[in-house]
C-alpha cells in the first residue's frame, strides 16, 4: 500500500489498512468454530487478524483474542445483581461494554496499520447483537472508521427444507437492510452437506418451486411468494459454501471478502462520509446556537448600556409602528400634549407650595 503524504492522519492511514469483519450466526450454525477457523487460516499465513470476542456468555473462546469482553464484564454478576435471565444478562453486558467501546476503538486503531483483518465474534443469541441498540451504535461505529463486511453463518445441513431455507434467507436480508453494509452469506458445513442446493435454489427459481411441491398448504404458498420477493437480493448476493471443521472453501471465502470492501469503498464509504459530515455540520450549528444565546443572555443580563439601548429601540419600534397610520399619529401627539400640560401644571403647584412655605418660615423666624 503506497505511503501517505505527510498531511495525512495516521487514523486515515489504519483506516484505509483493515478490513473489519463481524461474524453474526444463529446458534449452533458453527460460528465460533467458523471464526477459530479463519483465525488459524491467517495465523498460518503470516497475516494474523485482530480478534475481538463479544460474546460474554462462553465458557471459553478456542481462539486467541486481543480484546475479550469477558475481561470487562462479568457475565453472572450482571445477571446476579441486575435480577436478569441469560438473554437479558447478556444484553446488559453487552450495553455496559458499549460504553467503554470508544476505548476499543483506539485500541484498533493503533493495531489497524499491522493488520490485514479485525474480527468481532458476536453473542450466539443473534437477536442480542443484531437488533440491540448496543449492536446498532458498535456497527455504526466501525462502519464509520473502518472497512466493514457482515458475514452470515448458515447451518447447511439444517437449511436442506426450502422453507428452512427460505426462513434463513428473510432473516439474513432482514440484517442486511439493518447493518447496511456489504453482506456475505456463508453456507457452513458443507463437509457434512454440499451446499450446491442453496446455490441452485438462489439461482433458478424454477428449482425451488419444484422443491416445495411437497408443501401444498399456506406456509408453502408463503413461501412461493417470497422467493419472487427475494429475487433481487439473491441477484446481488454473495453466498460461500464453508466449512469450518476441515477450511474448505476459504479461498472463496477470502475473495468474498475482498469484493465487499471494494464494494464498501466505491459504495458504502461515501455515503457514510457523507453522513459524518453532515452530522458534524448539525453538531457546529447546534453549537453555534447555543454560544449565541448564551452571548445574548449575557448581554441582556449583564450590560446596562445593552439593556438601555434595547429598550430604546423597542421604543423606537414602538414610534415606528404608530406612524403607519395618521389616527394613531394624531391621538400620539394629543396624548404628549396633555402629558406636558400635566407636568406644567404640577411644576407650578410645586413652585407655589415651595414659595409659600418659604413665606411662613420666614415668618416664624422674625417673631
């Protein structure tokens, strides 16, 4: 990768080193093992990945990993204090870690110029991470600064119904329109079932109605339906057959990966470029506004020359709008003429009554 020239930031230059890819799976699809398995991969190739376990609930994590949320959060003591089930447990450990995940980041940041990938291994209950807002804020996150790809685990030999298949496949276009990110749909032990049938069934929509002609009832005529649904999904879909037990099929797997960050580049980047900005932009502007206001408020407060001269252009206002109209000019003047008339005659009774008890003082004085 060629150098950067002196002006450029040594983030910008990590940024544009790693890939980062998040492993998301349904329990018992194999992900733990599949993320143990490309782990070894890269350490066999001289490239090793840094390696972040997000799953505070195993027992113990067969690969080696740099940041370990076990290290931070207590998983029983969450659920112990916080009087929650293993779910919300696991939840609430990953909430707490997300508030220290600014602390990650540098952490990967200053690794990013050494590695070639950053993988995150996610809870196995998928639902906690995908749908969670912690989830939400550690993708936007990574997105944000990094080359992000979403890998999906599939268990092959569970997905040999169609309508398995199918309910696998709502449930991965779900996460892609969550992430919004590059997608890679890995079709995991083939060493037990070939994943041909999923390429088949993704490819040639004629093959999948001929597999679900045993399903004569409303799920399979749901399910008829969402395959035409889903013809576009499938049309930009990458789908590897894997398996984690023995590698085969990681070549295909690395150059899968490779593709979705170019498409992240030429696609996803600009767009969150654009949405850094722009929220930057908001962030200035907000700023902005409440420095004004608290310059106002200061001056209104604080300056009596400032208040003086607000109350005289009030006043001024004021005379302006009652010039619109002749009537209200006249009944202006009427009123300043009685006005002055009152202060002459109350100047005038003071002048006597002063004038007067200057007579009696006077007066007492000579007798």
């Amino acid at each position: 990768m060629a150098s950067g020239g002196s002006s450029t930031s040594s983030s910008e230059k990590n940024a544009a080193k790693a890939t980062t890819v998040i492993v998301l799976g349904m329990a018992g699809s194999g992900k733990t093992t599949f993320v143990q398995r490309l782990t070894a991969h890269l350490h066999a190739i001289k490239s090793p990945p840094y390696v972040v376990n997000l799953d505070p609930a195993v027992h113990s994590v067969p690969f080696p990993t740099n940041i370990d949320i076990r290290d931070t959060v207590k998983y029983k003591e969450v659920m112990k204090q916080y009087g929650l089930g293993p779910n919300g447990g696991i939840m609430t450990a990953l909430n707490l870690f997300t508030t220290k995940f600014d602390q990650v980041m540098t952490f990967i940041e200053k690794r990013a110029s050494e590695c070639e990938y950053v993988i995150f291994d996610t809870p196995g209950q998928i639902e906690v991470f995908t749908w969670s807002a912690s989830g939400a804020i550690i993708t936007e996150t990574l997105a944000s600064t990094f080359p992000t790809v979403v890998v999906y685990v599939m268990d092959t030999a569970r997905s040999t119904n169609p309508v398995t298949f199918m309910s696998n496949m709502l449930y991965a276009c779900s996460i892609l329109y969550k992430t919004k990110l590059p997608f890679i749909v890995v079709m995991n032990k083939t060493d037990i079932v070939d994943h041909s049938f999923a390429v088949e069934w993704t490819q040639d929509f004629e093959a999948f109605q001929e597999a679900l002609n045993s399903e004569q009832n409303y799920i399979g005529n749901l399910t008829r339906s969402m395959s035409l649904v889903l013809d576009e999904f499938y049309n930009n879909l990458k789908l590897v057959g894997f398996s984690a037990v023995t590698g085969d099929g990681m070549d295909n797997l690395l150059n899968a990966i490779s593709e979705a960050r170019q498409e992240y580049d030429n696609e996803y980047k600009p767009e969150y470029d654009k949405l850094k900005k722009r929220k930057l932009e908001e962030m200035n502007e907000k700023r902005k506004e409440q420095q004004d206001d608290k310059f106002k408020q200061d001056l209104g407060t604080n300056d009596p020359i400032r208040s003086e001269t607000m109350r005289a252009s009030d006043l001024l206002a004021t005379r302006g709008c009652s010039d619109e109209s002749d009537g209200n000019n006249d009944s202006l003047s009427d009123e300043m003429d009685a006005d002055e008339e009152a202060e002459m005659r109350e100047g005038d009774s003071l002048k006597r009554f002063l004038e007067k008890h200057k007579s009696l003082s006077e007066t007492k004085q000579g007798t």
